[in-house]
C-alpha cells in the first residue's frame, strides 16, 4: 500500500504541499486543468524548482487570484457539488472546509454558518485543499503520516489586527496534536495545512514502517536563517499491505475513593462522545494497600481533552495521564446473515495469513435472542453455522 510521511520540520502549508507532491511526480498542469472545469474563476498554476540552503525544492505559485472568491461554508459546499470530483473527493474536501469553519466558529463565537473565511477565503485556499487531494490522486496514495509540528512566536497581521502565531485558528485545528517550541518569528504552519493534515492524515508521530520509494521538499516563501524552511515529504510502501497503521489517544487515571456504580455513568457518557474508541476498568492495588481502579480510554487523538474534561467530571480522580501511542489493526466491514428469527450482523476480516474470518456482533444476537425467547448461545450458532456454509 502506497503511503506519505510528511516531514514538517519547517512547518507546513498548502503550497509548500503542492510542491512536495510536484517533486514525487504529480502533473501540476493536469491539477489546473481539473480545477478550472469548476473554480469560479480560471486559476495560473505554476512550479519552478529552486535550491535553498542547499537542497533543491520545488516553489508552486498560484496566480490569477483575487483577495477573496467565497466568505462562508456553505459556498465551498455549492462549488464542490458542482465539480467533476469523484464521491470521495468531494467528501474529503468538505470536511476539510468543515473543520476550518467549526474552528473558526469557535475563536469567534458565532454559529458555523455565519463563519466568514477572511485570509482562507481566498480561492489560493481552494486551489490548495482540493489540488492537493487531485495529486495526491495522481500519485496513487492510500494512506498519510505527519511527524510533530513546529510552534513559533511572534506576531502577524491578519483581517482583525495583529495576532499572535501561531494563527488561533491553527491552533484551534491542532488540538490533540502532537507539536513542540521552536525559536522562530515567522509563521511556520498555516491554517491551510493545519486543516489538511489534521482531518485526513490517519497519525502523528515518528517515521512509519515503510520501504523508501520517493522524496519530494516543499519551498515555503519566506527564507529562514537557522534552517531551510522546506517541507519533505516521503512516500513508501507499506511492509504489510494488510495491517493499517495509526495513531490513537491513550489516557488513563488510577481512583481508589469512588464508588463502582459511578462507573456505569461513564461508559454511559463515554460511548456518547464522537472519538470514542475504547474504555475499560482494571483492578489494582494502590498505595496504603487500598484497592482501587486503573480507567483507560482509547480515543482519536483530537478528541483527548474532551475525554481527559470527562473523566475529570465524572470520577473522583484530581489527575489524568494522556499520551499518544501506534497501533496496527485489521480492516473489517460488516456483513448480515439470514437467520431463522431474523437478520443478523457480523464482522468479517481477513487475517493476515490471508484467510476470512468471522465474528457475530453482540447486540445483534442479544435482540434476536431476546425475541425469539431462546438462548443467545443458539443464535451465535446458527449464525456461525450459516456462514461456513
């Protein structure tokens, strides 16, 4: 499976990511032409290579663009479904712009449809998000990767005035991100790629298993003197075309003054939230010899704070412990299966000695049993019965 790593170490944009996927080898002039048969306005994209601070690089330039073409989402939905992109593109897309308009909500505290896109309203922004999903097309990628994120300081003018980098709006997309401190005074990741990476890369972290098949660099437009200000982006094939790689959320809290029937409310409240993945309860012994509880919750890494703020409201604990881990999981889909008190649904796999295999969801043969006032036992069997046959 052919998979990205984006390598930020000078940061990210939507340029800078164009040009690293012109330097793996994606026709910009075929991106122009497939955003001109639906832009609102035609749009000059050009890419020159240059060498800075020693590595060459490829500088891609948008022109013919006016200082804003669209203010809000709903726009950026109507030019989509007007577009010739394919299902999944569009939906990529959108939920890109999604996410930059319930951010940008958010700092301003007004409602998602009366978000007006100043700066990212500009068509550049619509040429970066949606060329950058039809080279990554060209290039035939399935999965992406981004290390930790660069954060500078320093000031920078923007439609209200002069704001602190990085932007709110970053910052507001990089929640559950992995990112670190840099000495820099200039904007090192825009909001543009912030949005990107964050909605449609599956991890963040170190360097995926993967055997090098390709490096492209970026060039950013402004010129830093500690380090080239180049994104590199690798590309790779996966070791395992079976197991997906990715990234997940892990917190854990130890309580040992708490009821047990509380923790009924927080699997309630736990599997409520989007981002949930996991939760479970062990038993352990705490100091003073007390017995108490060890609670883990696996969750998508932007979602962290919003279940570190639940367990801090729905337990006794004073402190929580998160971290970011990688782990490797077997696709699945589900199937249904016709049994004689009804449909039931399973999940099929396929392992990775390329064999199928089955298991029959809970829920599913607990109503079936529950209706036809049989045994859940007898249900899993037929069930299982069936699908060998």
């Amino acid at each position: 499976m052919n998979i990205l790593y984006f390598d930020c170490f000078s940061g990210i944009s939507g340029d800078m990511l164009l040009g690293a996927l012109v330097a793996l080898g994606a026709d910009l002039s075929l991106v122009e032409e497939q955003l001109n048969q639906f832009l609102p306005q035609p749009v000059e994209l050009s890419a020159k290579a240059v060498v800075i601070q020693g590595i060459s690089a490829w500088d891609v330039v948008v022109g013919n663009t006016p200082s804003a073409s669209f203010t809000g989402l709903r726009e950026v939905s109507d030019i989509l479904q007007r577009s010739s992109l394919s299902a999944n593109e569009k939906a990529a897309a959108l939920q890109v712009f999604t996410r930059l308009a319930n951010c940008e909500a958010r700092i301003h505290g007004v409602p998602v449809d009366q978000v007006h896109f100043h700066e990212l309203g500009a068509i550049d922004t619509l040429v970066d998000v949606i060329g950058f999903l039809l080279a990554l097309k060209q290039l035939n990628i399935k999965e992406m990767y981004c290390s930790p994120l660069p954060m500078p300081r320093g000031l920078i003018k923007m439609a209200h005035g002069r704001y602190p980098i990085p932007a709110p709006a970053t910052l507001e997309l990089l929640k559950g991100i992995p990112c670190y401190g840099v000495e820099a005074d200039i904007e090192l990741v825009t909001p543009t790629g912030a949005a990107i990476v964050s909605t449609l890369c599956q991890g963040f972290g170190p360097f995926p298993s993967m055997t090098i098949n390709g490096v492209g660099y970026g060039a950013g437009k402004k010129r830093r003197s500690d380090v080239p200000n180049l994104l590199r982006v690798v590309s790779g094939v996966t070791a395992s075309s079976h197991a997906k790689e990715e990234m997940v959320g892990v917190i854990e809290t130890n309580i040992d003054d708490m009821s047990p029937e509380f923790f009924s409310r927080l699997f309630e409240r736990f599997f409520e939230i989007d981002g949930a993945l996991d939760l479970s309860v062990q038993s352990i012994l705490m100091k003073k010899n007390r017995p108490g509880f060890k609670v883990q919750c696996l969750v998508h890494p932007h979602s962290i704070r919003t279940f570190v703020d639940l367990l801090l409201n729905e337990t006794s604990t004073l402190g929580v412990r998160y971290r970011l881990e990688n782990r490797l999981v077997l696709p699945w889909h589900s199937e249904e299966i016709t049994t004689p008190w009804g449909k039931a649904v399973v999940k099929v796999w396929k392992s990775s000695d390329g064999s199928v295999r089955m298991a029959p969801e809970y829920e599913s043969c607990r109503a079936l049993a529950a209706q036809a006032k049989i045994p859940m036992r007898q249900v899993i069997d037929e069930i299982m019965g069936s699908y060998n046959r």
